[in-house]
C-alpha cells in the first residue's frame, strides 16, 4: 500500500477531486519485469482460484467492507449515476463471484482444461498437438459506468491466472483499490493477490505510458472507453503489446407486429423496452436508443406507434429507483438543445417527455431515426417505424452491440442477418443490461483473448519426411510410391 507523494486529481464531477501517489515515480514497481514470475500462479489448480474467488466475494458486502463503503460514498459524487443505482451495483457485486458463475466462465468462456494443462489433439497429418492458455500481463483500463467492471477485471485475470494491473477512471477511482485491499487482508501472500495491482493516473501521461506500454513490461492493454481514448492507445501499439479493447458500442431494439396483438402484448413490450432504455440512466452501451417497430409506417401505423411511446414513456418514468432515475444532471445541454428542435418539427417528429429534463421519447414519423441517434443518453430514445422488421437489420453495423428483440420467436429470423451485418449479441427484451461474463463480449471471447496460446506440435523423421509437409498418410504412401516407380528420391 502506497499513500505518500499524493497528487491531487478532479473526479468527473461539478466539485469534488481525490488524492493518489504520483505512479510516474514507481513505473518501475507495477510490471512484472520477469514474466517467468508467472509460474506461482499457474502452478494453482483452477479449483483452488475459484476457491480463493467465491471466498473474495463474499467479503465484498458494503455492510461489512469498510474499504467498499468508503468506495461507494466517495462514488456518489463522482459515478454517471445517481446514489439508488450506485447502491444497487455495488449490493449485486458479489454475484459475480459465485461458484455457478465462475464455472460458467470458465467452461463457456475458455475450457477447463487448457487452463489447468496442455490439451493434446491427434491431427489428420499424424502430428499430436498440444495446447495451453499461459496468463499475460496486463493493464486494465476499466470504464466508469458501473463498479462491477473493477470486480469483472479481477475475476478475468485471476481466471487466466496473469497479472494485472487496473488502471482505475476518475469517475470510479477507488473501486479497485478497495477490492485490492480486501485482497491483501483476506490472503496477502497468495499468488493472486500477488499479481494485482491498483493504481490511477491521468490517461495521456507520457511519463507513465511511454515507460509503461512496453512489451518488455506487457502483453496486452485491456481498455474500456471512449473512441478518443481508444484511439490514443493505438499509438503505443507494437509487435508484442496487443490491444485487447471493449471500445464504445451503440444499441438497437426490435418490436414486431406482435406487440400490437392485444393490450397485454403491448403492456409488456412497453415494459420490457422501458428496462432496456432506463436501466443504469442509459449509460451502459447496451441501453436500447433506436427502436425499430414493425407496426407499419401508414397513418394507422404511426398513430399507434404514438400511443406505443406514450405507454413506453409512462413506464419509464415508474421505473423503481434502483434501475432508474431522473439523470443525475438532466438532459446533456446539446441533447436538450436537439430534443427542443424535434418538438418544433411535428411534421418529422413527435417528442414525448423531456421538458424536465426527466427522459423524452422521440417518435419518428417517417422510417428514419433521428439525425442526432449517435448522441442519444439521458433517458432519451427514438421509435422509427417500419413496414418490415429486415428494414431495421440494414441499420446494423459493426457499432451495433446489443440487440433487443420482441417477441422471442423474432429472433430466429433476425439473428443470422444481424450478425451479418454486424450486431454482436441479441437479446430477449428488457434484458439488455442483464449481460452473462460467460459468453462472448463486443464480438470477442474475451478469457479467450486474455491468454497467451501457447503449442506444442510432436513429429517424428520416421512419420514426418523433414522439410515436407503431408496431409495424410495415404498421400504419404502415395507420393513415396510414386517417386520410387520413377527412380526418384524419397522425399
């Protein structure tokens, strides 16, 4: 623990700063210098990580953690999100260390056994191949929108049994250390709390990440964020140092006709599509802010569109605090300003909402979202209407993360050509920020590529001619044949 030499930093917030040591003064402290440092952590079984994991979890109780709660009050002021929805991420924490969970992660996300020693396969050439996962060392840069993320980063490291140092953000700068910190009192020499780090620094610090993105000092940068700051990383990018990035996504929904089918149909998707906009104040990129809705773009068509986003409305304004919220500074003054130009234009649009800065849906009356979709947050979404479900699949690319979906049986026929074009997850209505860590992640696999995939490839001169490559030992045979017949050598 290092709390001497501290710098004054401002959280992303109208008042308030936080204090942490200089980190370009101890460069030479965060990377594991020897990689071969490794071996104490890999030598653990992954039962005996999942082990220390579920015992780690359950000390992560603001009730009990001081180190947590301290975490979350100084969140307040500085999170995207108000205090209920600060509180609820910080109570549901600890599920993501339970044992079904972790075992979900590893089974899905990457396989048991490359994790636990070499997987040995027999190819069609006769060649035995053997695969290991190896850890790697890594910096995490988390995102800010929800403390989970910190958690999330310990769990995928010590999975893949690396090491890690988390880079925290202004908007959530103590999260990490407080989980570090219960780390070290729960099991300090343990290899995995050996091979955590925690710091902060301003991101663009030459002093530091010039010294720090090194291949000499690490595998790979694990960053969440926006486009500005992902594309500053790239800058350090070399044979050796890979980006590993969760970068910013955009999210969509699809209604189908079904919706319309009777008022308990309509009740429910207006329900289920409130969640998916409301959910963590729209601050997540899987929040739905595009809303295709086959309910056909004639006049009878756009007047119950209207009465659709007047229900949807309505439902999200009732949203329990705990999912939702006023924003906690209202509607970004840009979006304000947008909103304010739609509710003039009535020939294009309909805006319901948003005169209190409360959240506002924008009802379409022509088969396009809005020319200002890219920046809708705050609680603000868009319903365009369409004759045709496959007109909203065209509007998919590869920014499109989350796909909401009503009813169930629509995805069926979206998610092929969805995933064409470029959407990476689809999902049952209403639960767009409900994600499982086992599966993929942005369309990569992400303990998958946290690892180091190292070979072993077994051949023989007696099996294998040196310097020749056989697909099979018929062809072999045939060609060893062949040159004999006609006097050649033996390949």
């Amino acid at each position: 623990m290092i709390t001497d030499d501290l710098q004054e930093f401002g959280a992303r917030s109208e008042s308030g700063v936080f204090l942490s040591p200089d980190v370009s003064r101890r460069t030479a402290q965060l990377p594991l210098a020897d990689p071969t440092a490794l071996g104490d952590v890999h030598s653990l079984p992954v039962s005996e990580i999942v082990d220390y994991l579920v015992e780690l979890g359950g000390l992560l109780d603001c009730g009990s953690n001081e180190h947590l709660a301290l975490a979350r009050e100084l969140s307040y002021a500085a999170a995207p999100t108000t205090q209920p929805i600060v509180d609820e991420q910080y109570r549901l924490m600890p599920v993501l260390f339970a044992r079904t969970a972790l075992d979900d992660m590893i089974d899905v996300g990457i396989g048991r056994a490359y994790l636990d020693g070499w997987v040995s396969t027999v190819l069609a050439d006769g060649r035995t191949l053997s695969v290991r996962a190896f850890g790697s060392r890594c910096v995490h840069i988390t995102a800010g929108n929800s403390p989970m993320l910190s958690a999330l980063s310990v769990i995928r490291n010590a999975l893949t049994r690396g090491d890690a140092i988390i880079k925290s953000p202004s908007n959530d700068p103590l999260t990490a250390t407080a989980i570090a910190i219960t780390m070290c009192e729960m099991a300090p020499d343990h290899p995995i709390t050996r091979h955590l780090s925690a710091a902060y620094w301003r991101g663009g610090d030459e002093r530091i990440e010039q010294v720090l993105y090194q291949p000499t000092h690490l595998d790979k940068v694990v960053a969440w964020g926006g486009f500005a700051s992902i594309k500053h990383l790239t800058r350090y990018l070399q044979p050796g140092l890979e980006l590993v990035s969760f970068d910013p996504k955009r999210s969509a929904s699809v209604i189908g006709a079904a919706a319309f089918a009777d008022e308990a149909a309509f009740g429910e998707a207006a329900r289920r599509l409130a969640v998916d906009i409301g959910h963590l104040n729209q601050a997540a990129c899987a929040n739905a802010r595009t809303v295709f809705v086959e309910c056909g773009s004639d006049d009878r068509g756009l007047e119950r569109l209207g009465e659709f986003g007047e229900r949807v409305y309505q439902e999200l304004i009732a949203l329990p605090e705990y999912i939702s919220t006023r924003p906690k500074r209202g509607i970004a003054p840009a979006l304000r300003a947008a909103l304010a130009a739609a509710r003039f234009d009535e020939d294009w649009y309909t805006v319901i909402g948003g005169r209190h800065d409360e959240g506002a849906i924008i009802v379409s009356r022509l088969p396009e979202p809005v020319d200002f979709a890219t920046a809708l947050d705050d609680r603000v979404a868009n319903l365009v209407p369409v004759d045709m479900v496959s007109e909203a699949t065209r509007r998919f690319d590869s920014y499109t993360q989350t796909v909401g979906v009503y009813p169930e049986d629509l995805k069926e026929q979206l998610r092929d050509v969805a995933g064409l074009c470029g959407a990476q997850r689809i999902v049952s209505l209403g639960y767009s920020c409900v994600p499982t860590f086992a599966g993929p992640q942005d369309a990569l696999e992400p303990l998958h590529r946290l690892s180091r995939w190292v070979t072993d490839e077994q051949l023989t001169p007696a099996s294998h001619p040196l310097g020749t490559l056989f697909l099979d030992g018929t062809r072999r045979v045939a060609a060893k044949r062949s040159d004999t017949e006609e006097g050649g050598q033996d390949p």
